[in-house]
C-alpha cells in the first residue's frame, strides 16, 4: 500500500458560534524558548525524572511511539513516561490546564480558544492535516441536508474540532445553534447515543466516525475538509521552561514517527486498529484517505491562515471577550525551537 497525500484547502472556513471553554494559542515564531540543549549531550542527566504525555486516537503519530517504546528506549530508567489517553481536544486541554499533563494533542481551532483564555501552552509541533470531523446520522434516518437538522438533538464534543465543524456547517446553511439541541459528550460517548438512536444526529471524529459508518450503516450528511484545522502537539510553558531537553526528545520522537508511518502505511494502519479496537480497513482509510501525515511540522502561515478566520468566531458568541485576546494568543502560540533542532537520529 502507498501512503497518498490529501492536501486540503483551508481558505473556505465559514464564521459560526462556539461555547466558552478554556484554552491556548499564540502566533508564529514568536516568544520562544532559548534553544534546546540537545539530549545526546545529557546521557542519564536529564531536567526531570518525570513525562506526562497523552496519546489519542485522532493522534496517529502518538500511538506509533508508545507502541515502538521510543521515550522510554532513549531516557532509560531515568525518565518515567506516564502515558494518559485523550479523549479528545477538550480532555486534553483540560489536562494540560491543570498539569496533569506535560505534552497533548488537540485540533488547533481547540488551542487557539484555550490559549485565547489564558492557559499556559505552545504548541511545539503540528502532527497531521486532517479531515477527521463529520456530521452523522443513523442509517434509517430522514435527514439528508445540514437544513434538515434544524430542531433536531445533535450530540457534539464542545471544544473540539467536530464541534467546530458543527457550528460552521449550521451556520453556511442558515441555521445557529439556538435552531438545534446540542448533547454535549465524549466522542465515543457521542457515537454510542448516534448508534442507540438517543440523538439524531452526531458532530464524530475520526477513527469513531468512519467505524460508524462502516460497522452501524450510519450516513455522512456533511463532509468538508475545509472546516478542519490543523493537529497541534502542545506543552506547558512551565514544562517547556524547566525541561526543555525532554521536550526536544519529545518532538524528536514524533518526528521519527512521521517518518516512520509514511515508511510504514500498513503497520501504522495495524496499530491505530489496534488501539481504537476497529477493523484494518477502516483504520486503512483513515490515515490514508482522510489524513496527510506530510504536513510541514513547523507551525506558522498555513496554521494561523486557518485560526485568524476561526478566531472571531469565539468573539461574535462571546467565547472569548475580545479579539485583542485572539490576537495576543495568535501572536505568542506557536514555538518552533524545537522543530528548528529536530534530530531524528537521536530517538531509539
């Protein structure tokens, strides 16, 4: 099988609502960190004992460097690796908020509304350009269009990019969230109440959403890949400030899976099967119809061309109080020290 790539046109966002939630950005090569000492120069003699980092199913490159053991092959028994499970953009959010984590993944529309309300992050690299989100409904069901969703219960995940993506769609087809009931649940949450007809209709992510359609007989209404933003690995500031060589290895290591899973479609495709308990095939086509890994790591234009049309967004419902707040984050987020030092050969 040969890894294709999905470039994806991002100049089509349309404005829509969002809910207040907490969260991070900041904007493209600026503030960052002084460099990185490399972590060949620091054998047994690193700035913690200690990594939080997550690992996620909407995160393929996480899943390949817990299963090869990479992070724990380079520190030894001098670092211990927790590994935490996202279960989705608002989890991990929350989690990098409250220190439970050092390192998580989340959509990048997820970042910039944390960052724009104040937490502590930058995001340190970008893993994937996906189109993971979908509007959802069971296989008998009537609705056919986004317009026919109106007055209808739709569960969404608010702060991820699938709820984004919800509030966008209603919005291009006249409609706003009052017109609708929103569910608010986990992914797989959602996927279960879509399935059991508790809701008519679910804002899903990928892996779930394709399983769903292939395992349930539930029907794509909407699909736009424009409506998506980027993958973005974030870190603390406080993690990034006291271990900066941990967090070098961190991004090495993502950078060798990168490499790693173009390399290796078919075994990168096992693993994700494996982790989210669904069928190669399905695992197949999400990462190779509905996912380019061969995006540019280096958050900067592409990133905050798709951000500064999202941003207003959380203004207009007053997610967050002022487009000052949105600039700021868009102006400070991202942090290319450690993509600019990236050494591949260092991991393992």
């Amino acid at each position: 099988m040969t890894p294709r790539k999905r470039f994806i046109s991002l100049a089509a966002i349309a404005t829509a609502a969002v809910i207040a939630l907490t969260g991070c950005v900041q904007g493209e090569g600026s503030n960052l960190a002084p460099d990185p000492e490399p972590a060949a120069t620091l054998p047994g003699s690193w700035s913690s004992d200690v990594l939080n980092i997550d690992f996620a199913t909407y995160n393929p490159l996480s899943l390949i460097i817990k299963d090869q053991g990479w992070l724990e092959d380079t520190f030894g028994d001098k670092v211990t690796v927790n590994w935490v499970q996202s279960a989705g953009s608002a989890a991990a959010n929350e989690a990098l908020k409250a220190g439970s984590i050092d390192v998580g993944s989340t959509a990048g529309s997820a970042a910039l509304l944390a960052s724009s309300n104040g937490s502590p992050i930058k995001t340190i690299d970008v893993y994937s350009q996906p189109n993971w989100a979908a509007i959802l409904v069971g296989p008998n069901s009537d609705i056919k269009t986004v317009k026919d969703l109106k007055g209808k219960n739709i569960a969404a995940n608010a702060g991820t990019d699938p709820y984004f993506f919800l509030v966008q769609a209603l919005d291009e087809a006249g409609l706003s969230l009052s017109d609708v009931t929103i569910t608010q649940l986990q992914h797989a949450d959602g996927k279960t109440a879509l399935e059991s007809g508790a809701v008519d209709a679910w804002a899903g992510l990928d892996p779930l959403l394709s399983a769903s359609v292939v395992n349930a007989g539930s029907k794509i209404i909407y699909d736009n890949p424009d409506f998506n933003s980027y993958g973005f690995l974030n870190a603390t500031e406080s993690f990034l400030t006291k271990s900066p060589d941990i967090a070098q290895v961190v991004v090495d290591a993502y950078e060798k899976a990168r490499e790693w899973a173009v390399a290796n479609p078919d075994r990168a495709a096992q693993i994700l099967a494996d982790v989210a308990g669904i069928d190669i095939a399905i695992a197949e086509s999400v990462l190779i119809d509905r996912t380019n890994l061969e995006v540019d790591p280096k958050p900067g234009k592409a990133q905050t061309a798709v951000l500064s049309v999202i941003g207003p967004i959380f203004v207009t419902i007053g997610s967050v109080a002022s487009q000052d707040q949105i600039d700021d984050a868009l102006d400070s987020l991202y942090d290319t020290t450690y993509i600019d030092n990236v050494d591949t050969s260092l991991i393992g």
